[in-house]
C-alpha cells in the first residue's frame, strides 16, 4: 500500500530509455514534462540527458529520492534495468516495453518476477501504457494528458486506457488515478482498488478488464471497495467471438461470462458494456451526491422529450410518480396555467430562471433526484434555465442533473451546468440510466454483506465414492451431507427387489444400475408405476435384460412421487471463480427459457434465499393463482448445504441435482450425477 | 401529392404575421431570409414589411404566384386568414399559432378543417414548429437551420423537432425535408411518407410520433414506404407515466405499446427508442450501401475496443466470423507477424495507410460489412488510416463505417471520413448496431409482404348469441367458423346427461352452464374424469347445486382429454389499430414468462406461421429433446381462420380461447369466452 502511494506521489521519477528525438524514452520525459512534473531523471547506456533533464548511465548515481521508475528501453535490456532499479530502492517500475508474455515469451515475464519478488520492487506492466496520478500533476504515459478529476480508471488494455483519457475532456469526466498495467507480472486491480478506496481524491473508479488474475481475490478487493465508493466495470470477451479475440489479445483464459455477470454484481460493482456508459456513470457519480430512492421529477420546457425519458425511468426502474395534492396546489398556484404539471412537469418554452429555481427547490423536497430537459431555440435563453437549475441543486443534498439540447446552441450552457457540478447528459434517457444505476448502488451498500466463507475440513470420498460413484453411493451420500433425497432402496437381485418393495411400498419406480448407463431414461432404463411384487420383479428382469453386457448391478427402488414443480441445482468449479452453483427451472422449460441464476459458492442461507428469489419463475413455486407455495425454507437450506460440497468434497468436479421436486412439505433430489475430477 | 410538393417547392411563400421586431411573423420571415430563400412577402393588418421583404394586408393583393401561407398571426385571427389563403389558392397553410386543440379549443380546430375542405387547402398544424427544405433552401421554423443531406425528418413534437434539427450538425446527419406537424388537424405521416417515398433528396425517413389518427391508413402508409426506403420510428409514451406525459400532452388516447411494437416491425419499420439511436441509423442509412448479410468483419489498430465491438456484433445477430483459409493466408503474406489475423483484424499501432487501404479491399470480398475502429495517440497519424479506409470502401459497394477515437485527437480524421462518405461513430458498439438493423432492414424489404385485408362479408349473431354467448352456443359457433373444439354435448337434464355420456364416451369432464358464474373452476363448476354413469349423474346434481340461484342451465359435457401443451388465443380491439390478435404460451406460465405475440388481424396463413414461429416456445411446440411436435399446421390454420372473426363479427368485442390444446394429431379449443360489444 505505501508502495502504491510513492507510485502516485513520488519524490522523484526515473525514465530508463533512448533520449533520441521519437524515441519512446524521450517522448515519455516530454510528456512528463510538460504534465507538470518536473523531479524527473533520464538514464540511458550514454547518460544522455535532454529537454532540461540531466541524464545518467545508472540509477545509483543520480543520487536524489527516488519512488518511480517508467522503463521504456529496448525488451532484452529491461530485467537489468529492474534489477538496478531493486538495488536503488525504487518501489515501483513501470514497465512500458513490450516483447514478454503477448508474443509468448513468458520465460522473460517470469525472471521480471523473480527480480522483483528478489528485491521487494512493485511491477506495473510490462506491456502497458503507464501511469497517470494529476494530483501529483504526473502523466506517465504517452496518451492524451485527462483533465483532473474524481474518477480513478484501471485498464487491462492499453488502447481502452488511451481512448479514455483522450476522450475524458469531451465527455466531461476529471481523472484522479489512471493505471494502464498490461501484462500484469505484479501489480493490478486487486491491489490497486484498496488504494483508491481510501484515495481522497477519487470519488469512482472504473475498471477495464479481459479477465482476472485469481478469481477470489478479485472478488475480495471489488466487494470491499464497493462498500466504500462505486465501481463500474467493463469485462470484455462477452460473446464467443468477443471470447475467441481476448484469447488472442492476453493469452489468458477468459471464464464464463454469466460467471463474470454474477460475481460482479454479487460483490456491487455496476457492470456495463460501452465506455460510453462508463463516462455517464463516472460523471454522474463524481459528481452528486447519494440517491437514496427511487422517485424522480422531471422538469422540463418540452414535452416530447420529457416524455421518452419518463418511458426510460420506467424501463429502468424509477419512479416518476405525480406530485402530491399539496405540491400541486402550490405548483399551480405560482406558475402559468398552460404549465403541465403532472410528472414531467412541463415549465413550456415561456418557463423563467425564476421558475426553474422555484419549481425545482419545491420539488426537490418530494422526490429523490430531478432531471431537468430543456430543449433551447436560437430564441431562447437557456443560460437562465441552466441558473435556476444550478441555484436549486447547489441548496439541496439530492441528485440534479440536466439534458440540455442540442448542438452548439447549448454549448454555453453546458459549460455553466459542468462548472457548478451539475452533469449534463446528451439525451435525457442518458441520464435516467445513470439516476437508476445510482439508486441501485446506494441500495446494495446499504445492504452490503460481508464475504461468506466458513473454514470447511475437506473430507475425503470413500472407495466406492472415488471409483464409480453410482447411484446407490451417490443418494447415499446426498442424504449424508444433509440433501433430502427419497427414500430409496438398492436391490442387487431379485430377492432384494421385493424386500425393497415391502420396505418402500407400492406403487414404485425402479431405475437401472451400471457403470455404462449414464442417460438411463434413453435405454428404458426407468420404470415407473410399478403396483405389485410381480410387476416389480418383472421390471427388474427387464432391467436386467437392458444392461445385459454393461456391468449390470441391480436397480433403484424409489417411492413413486406425484408431479410436481421441478429444479435443477448442480456445482461445478470455475477456471476464474473456483465454486459456483447453478439453480435453474427443470422440466423442458430449461433449455427453452433458460431461467437460470448463477452463484458463486458456499452461500450463506441468506444468499441461497436470494438465489430463489432471482429466479424468473420464482412466483410460480412461491404459488400463484391460488396454488400451494413449494416449501422454499426446505429449498434454501439444500442449496446452502449443497453449495457446501464443493469446498467439503474437493475431489469432486460437478454435481448435477437433476431434477429436485419441490412439494408443499419437503423437497426431494431424485436423481443425481456426480462427476470426478481427473486423477 | 401535387400540394406537398409545392410545399416543399413553393413559387412563394406569403407569412401571415405581425413583422415588429421580436413578433413572430418577423422572426420567422427573418429566418426564411437567412436561410436563403427570397420569394418571401408578409401580410399583416397595417401592411408592413420589413428586413427588404414587402408587406401587404391581403394576400390576394401580392398578386404574385404563392404555394405556401406560414400562419403566425393571433389565434383568433387564424381561420379569417385560412379563407383568404383559400381564396388566393394556396396550396398548404402551415399554421404556427397555438391556442388551439392542445388547450382544449377543440371548436376553433373543427373551424380550421371545415375551411381547409371548403377550399381545397391543405392545412400543416397548428401548434407545430413549421417546415424545411433544404433543397428549395426554404426554413420557414424558428429552429436551428440543419445542414443539407438526406434524411427526411417528421415530429409531432415541435421541441424534438427543434432538438433533432440543432443537432443534426454535430451528429454529422444533414436533413432533406422537415415538418413539425403539432395538432395536425390535416396533413401528417400517413400522406407526407408516400411522397417522401418518392423524392430523388431522400434516402431515409425518420418518425416521431405519440399517437396515430387512422390505424390502418397509417400501417398501409409506412408499410409502403418502407419497401423503398428505410423508416426509423420513435414512439414515446412507451409505458405507463409515458403514457400519463403523452395524454396530457397532445390530448389523443395512445395506444397500447405493444400493439405499436406489433405494427412498426409488421410494416418494415425500425423502431428506437432515443434521438441519439435515430440519428445513427439515419447516419447509416443516408451514407452507405446495403447491408445484404450478416457477416462483419472489424478492422482495428488495438485489441479492447474490437473486442468489445465483437461482443456487440454477436448480441446483435451479426456474425464475426474469422477469415477464410485462403484470405488468411494471403493476410498473412502481406501484413507483420504481430497482427492478429483472426476477426477482430488486429493491425496493430504499426498498422500503415497501404495496410488499412489493402487489408480492407481484400477483405470486404469476404464479409457484408467493415468496421474499423481505430485508437489514436498524440503520436498516431490517423489521418492516414482515414485515408486507406476511404480509398477502400469508394472502391467497394459494400457498407464501411468508423469508430475513430477519442475526443479532439481525431476531430481532423473524422470531418475526412465524413466527407467521403465513411460514417464515424463514437463508439464501436453503436456503430454495430447500425449495421445490424441495416442488415434487418434489408431482409425485410426483400422478404416484403403486401397488405393482407380480403372482403369479408360481415354476418350478424343468431339472437342467443347476442344475448347471452353461453359456453354452449360459443362452442357452436367456433365449430361453425372452422376453429376446431373437442366433442360436446349440452345436457338440461339427467336424461341428456346419460345420452351425452354415451355420445361421448367415458371418461368425460362436466362443465356448469350458467349466465352468472364466469370463473368456472374457482366455484367447483368442472368436474375431471368421470367415469361412468352413476359417477356423471352425482357430477350433474353437484353442479346443479353449486349453479343455485344461478340460474342453472345445465352442464356441458366433453371428453377427457390427456395433458398436453397449451396456447392462449385471443383477439380484441385496439383504439389506433383495430382488430388484433394475441398468442402466447398457456398454462400457469403464461403470467410469468410473458411469452406473448400480438399482431394485427387478419393473419394470412403465412403471418400465422410466422406468429407461432415468434413465440420463445415454439422449440418446445415444434417438438425438442426427442417429444413428438404439435401439429402446428392445423395451429397455423386456426390462427388464421381466428383472425378473420373480428372482422365478420363485428359486434363481438372480444374473444379468449384459453387453453387451445396442442396435440400429434390435432389442436383444439378446449375453452372459449366471448365477450360482446356494448350495446
């Protein structure tokens, strides 16, 4: 963490590279320099200095304090370099020459490691595209120099890292703390985001990645700084062909997608999909303060456009309730007749700076957060709106933000708005997103859960368990681990079938048991209904008959249930993740309607709860129109134990609950598929 | 369609209005000046004229040929200068003024139109934000003048008008036409699209509106055009507050949206939600060629952006499919190691003009379409890239657009690739999604339906229907108009109930009959699986019993039919669009999924099929995981033969099939309400 710190405050910084004109040494001192920060030395094999900065051949000899090094010299020459920078004390090096790990030469990527680890010296890179910290006034890198600002950004890519300084003035955002860290040897999120948790100069940050380094950990830092200050993050690789470039781009195995969906905003942070939507949240978060609900008041001059966002709040969850009886009277009271004065309250073009400020403070009192459209004419003074607008959210404690359109017309304007914290957004539908997101965070921080993670003992699988895992083991082993399975019985031949009928009582199911038979309903292997002693051992012959060559070994004998709501639940360890458990609607609806809620494991009770809840047909077992609710308690503290297992059972690859019956009184897993990890 | 032309090519144009400075009639003549337009007189009580244009106190007295009148006068005084305009033969009044139907002076209105047909006038307005076009250099708003190009824009809104006409500029969209209809007590889309289908200065139309006058009249229209040209629509008032904004608003009952979603995409319409979406579709539309596939290939100088870009294009439909072996190859040949050669085409910072130039010619003989996105430093020469990316897509008559980023860094490269015709986007994944409705757009118009409506000749009900529609005689009638229903019989009386039975055969199902219990099920009033005679007589007193004082008429007797899957069908009338006709997937996840398609009735036998194929379950219908399919033909006929009874009954106001059942063999209406129209 203090190494972090002398990285974005440094006493002194050291460009290791070419001071030749163009080169990329001395065009990195250039923009250093003309940042603004000038504690800044060059060396190079000639010690050749330039632009006013002296230059030395080591970095011992240069003789003053020193936090930072910035290395931009040829690929083969960098580990010497970093070792010099080890043995002159530096904390961090920020390694800007490529040539390791993205052109496969990760021999390289690992002695930079060694070296460091060697030294106790911190890596930025290599690969990457530097370091930004303006309230040091420092721009390490060769992209566009940001306005300064709130918003802290980390990016796994370089060129993200560049197209958004480059695009931060234009869009209205300041940078605090800009990181573009590459190939990641050392340093990257995980690290960073508890600096800038505590960062006072960052308000938000914002995250580029194609993939983690270790899942867990990630999930750790993005949780604890999401409790603190919001997160928005943008994981490329969405799709197949997204996921097939990001191969090629870091050579690092980008997980499943849902996965990523899941575990981002298990943990809080705001996932979106364009820059775009990163620089509209950011703004918005760098800028106002809380939104603590979710009721919104347009105030606008215009009717169209106050409409197509009042259909967006909607959409997106707000709440664009009409005023109470008493605001209205009010309202109406000061302002014109032909004023609307319904949710969006329509100011019309005659609307005056008076009106804004009026109609806004009053309104303000009422709802959680205003948007105010207006759309200007060349006839119109839209400066005074933006007046009366920043007049009233300057007295409030509540979110006002502004849409004001369009063109060069409101140019002026937008500038007054940006330069008293109120964020314009280009199209009012813009800013809704950003008012919805915002209610969002504020409701999960509320919320905010601590990590869930009991010290399990890891047992070990018995002999049968290790070597096939059948059924009987399998059903026996769920009813071990606190999963309510159906009663059952295994009978090995025909003797035991009718004392297993006798035990169970008619009617029956009897299900085939072999090693080779793993989709038992495709080979008549499930025979259901059965009434008599007679029919269940015929069932049995039959059984018998259909293995006939596969390792046959008895058959099932299950109570014969009644149809019921049906779920799947399986676990399976994610390349990233490690555990995550699935739950999903059974039945033929699975593949169809793909009702499926992803988690990372074990769950908590709580979480498990929440788990159903997230399910698209969870009105369905909760019971609607009339029908009996599934015993969801029960449900909740199967998934629960189940999603122990992972942890418990650590020789187990995947478990497949397929299908779980939910009843009124009890749920039941009737039928199971344990997979083993390879030996 | 010979006025809209004059309107839009006026011999003159005349404003009614006061020419003091700052009145509107001055303001406005200004404006028609600045714009460059000069056969401009003015007509006002006193005479005057001003800003070098002559002023007269009747039009008659200008004595010079005249199309336009732009009203700006007083309400009150309007319609004495309608006749006038009437008397002096001009085409098309387009009425500024407001104080008419948005206020609620729905007389003053009626006057209007009662004019307008007296003269032969046609009427813009009023309430609207005026007229442009471009290529008769004629402004006649208040509005920011756009730039020349070819998207035609019509509003019912003046303030979006307003917004989109500001902003056109910035977002590099030049406009061919633009009318801002407001009141619209005479023209609107429904007669300004057929010429606008028409004119050489129009590529693309662009739609806002919050209600529609004539249902019918406007699907024909935009339906038509929509064969020539592509329409991109913004319907506010989406959901319900939106639809609170837009009632108080305009003052016209807006339709249910879903019925509009319905509409826009059977016509061919491409349906967006803010300005920002419509200006870049028009952007596309106006600027490339068709889009006649699906495949895209992204050209890129950085690896984040394309991927990001990639995802986009496969949620979208569009397939990023890597090159063929032999362009590989010859890729390969010509391009440094480093690039990757998998789609995104990564080209890298080293990437060169020559690169860009041959890189793309050679790989649009592959692909439908080609992005390029491309992120700039202060040290990347981009103009360079713009200029092989122009030079291929000028030689190719396929679509290439742009992503050039960010901010002032490629503000130089982006006016070059707008010049020649390359649209640049912010951001790749905007881009994409242009490309893809473009690609939509283009199925659609080869696939082009035309208007479905044969003669039907209504029929009236027999007298029990129109009384009371009982379950016996619904049935009946549904047989009548071939919609298929299981085997029935109605029974008075115990006699009836042991003939039916026999007729139809146990096990069997009774159903009470009564005018006062709607909810069948809720009372007791079905009884399942009867099965046999003792058995349906005890059913026929239960319900006798249950229907006390309810006017009992006896119990529908029908076959047991087996579990299978179930449908919902049913047609009602839409205010806008009359007739439609809803299908969704039954049973208790009807509610929940909300798997639901409506469209206009009647449906050809091919928009029936197409109907069911929209459905997300039609998978499981058509039959997965080895089930045996429904028999959808037989569905697809039902459908169809449903859909005319609105239309041949035009006293019903709706009707429920719920279930119909789907079987192998055959799909039957197992239950049937009809509702009547108010008397």
């Amino acid at each position: 963490m203090d190494k972090i710190h002398r990285l974005f405050h440094p006493a002194g910084v050291v460009v290791i590279g070419s001071m030749s004109e163009g080169k990329l040494g001395y065009e990195l001192a250039r923009q250093i320099l003309l940042g603004g920060y000038t504690s800044v030395f060059v060396v190079n094999p000639k010690g050749q200095g330039g632009l006013g900065i002296p230059g030395y051949t080591t970095i011992k000899s240069i003789n003053q304090p020193l936090d930072v090094a910035v290395i931009a010299s040829p690929p083969d020459t960098v580990s010497a370099s970093l070792i010099e920078c080890g043995e002159a004390g530096i904390s961090v090096a920020v390694i800007i020459t490529s040539g390791f790990g993205e052109i496969g030469n990760t021999a390289a990527e690992e002695k930079l490691k060694e070296i460091a680890r060697q030294h106790n010296l911190r890596i930025i890179g290599p690969n990457c595209a530097g370091f930004v910290s303006t309230s040091a006034s420092l721009y390490a890198t060769l992209e566009v120099r940001p306005p300064k600002g709130k918003m802290a950004f980390i990016s796994q890519s370089g060129a993200i890292g560049g197209a958004v300084l480059a695009w931060a003035d234009e869009q209205g955002v300041g940078v605090s703390k800009f990181v573009s860290y590459g190939n990641r040897v050392d340093l990257d999120e995980i690290e960073l985001l508890p600096y800038l948790a505590d960062d006072p100069d960052t308000r938000v940050a914002a995250l580029y990645i194609e993939s983690v380094k270790d899942g867990r950990k990630f999930m750790r830092a993005v949780r604890n700084f999401c409790q603190k200050k919001p997160l928005v993050v943008i994981k490329s690789g969405r799709t197949t062909s997204g996921q097939r470039a990001a191969l090629s781009h870091t050579g690092s195995l980008a997980g499943s997608d849902h996965v990523y969906d899941a575990v981002l905003s298990e943990c809080g942070a705001i996932r979106v999909e364009t820059i775009e939507e990163m620089f509209d949240l950011c703004k918005g978060f760098a800028n106002l303060p809380v939104m603590s609900g979710r009721k919104l008041a347009i105030v606008t001059n215009s009717g169209g456009p106050g409409i197509l966002a009042a259909d967006r709040a909607e959409k997106e969850g707000l709440f664009v309730s009409p005023p109470s009886e008493g605001l209205h009277r009010r309202l109406s009271a000061a302002l014109p007749p032909n004023c609307g004065l319904n949710n969006p309250l329509d100011l019309t073009v005659q609307g005056t700076e008076e009106d804004y400020r009026n109609v806004i403070t009053a309104v303000l009192k009422e709802y959680d957060a205003i948007l105010s459209i207006n759309v200007a004419t060349p006839y119109l003074d839209s400066l005074a709106l933006a007046r009366g607008i920043t007049d009233a959210a300057a007295q409030s404690d509540k979110p006002v933000v502004a849409n004001f359109m369009a063109g060069e017309i409101v140019t002026e304007s937008i500038a007054y708005l940006k330069n008293r914290g109120v964020p314009n957004y280009p199209i009012g539908e813009r800013a809704v997103s950003v008012l919805a997101r915002m209610a969002e965070y504020e409701k999960y921080r509320l919320a905010y859960q601590e990590e869930y993670l009991p010290a399990f003992t890891a047992q070990t699988l018995s002999k049968n368990e290790t070597n096939e895992f059948l059924e009987p083991d399998a059903m026996q082993w769920l009813a071990n681990n606190h999963i309510p399975v159906p009663q059952f019985f295994f009978a090995r031949n025909v003797e035991e079938v009718t004392r297993g009928c006798m035990q169970i009582g008619f009617p029956v199911v009897l299900k085939v048991v072999s090693p080779h038979i793993i989709h038992k309903s495709d080979y008549g292997g499930v025979i259901l209904n059965i009434q008599s002693e007679a029919e269940a051992i015929s069932a049995f012959q039959k059984l018998e008959k259909i293995a006939q060559g596969k390792d046959f070994r008895g058959a099932m004998i299950y109570p014969m249930l009644p149809k019921t709501h049906e779920i799947i639940l399986g676990f399976s360890h994610d390349p990233q993740f490690g555990p995550v458990v699935m739950l999903g609607l059974g039945g033929i609806f699975t593949e169809i309607l793909k009702d499926i809620v992803i988690r990372t494991a074990p769950l908590s009770a709580k979480r498990s709860w929440e788990m159903i809840r997230s399910l698209k047909s969870y009105p369905i077992l909760a019971g609607i129109r009339g029908q009996k609710p599934c015993n969801l308690e029960a449900l909740t503290s199967l998934i629960s134990n189940f999603s122990n297992l992972p942890w418990i059972y650590p020789e187990i690859k995947e478990v497949d609950l397929n299908p779980i019956l939910l009843y009124e009184q009890e749920v039941l897993a009737a039928d199971v598929r344990v997979i083993l990890k390879e030996q």
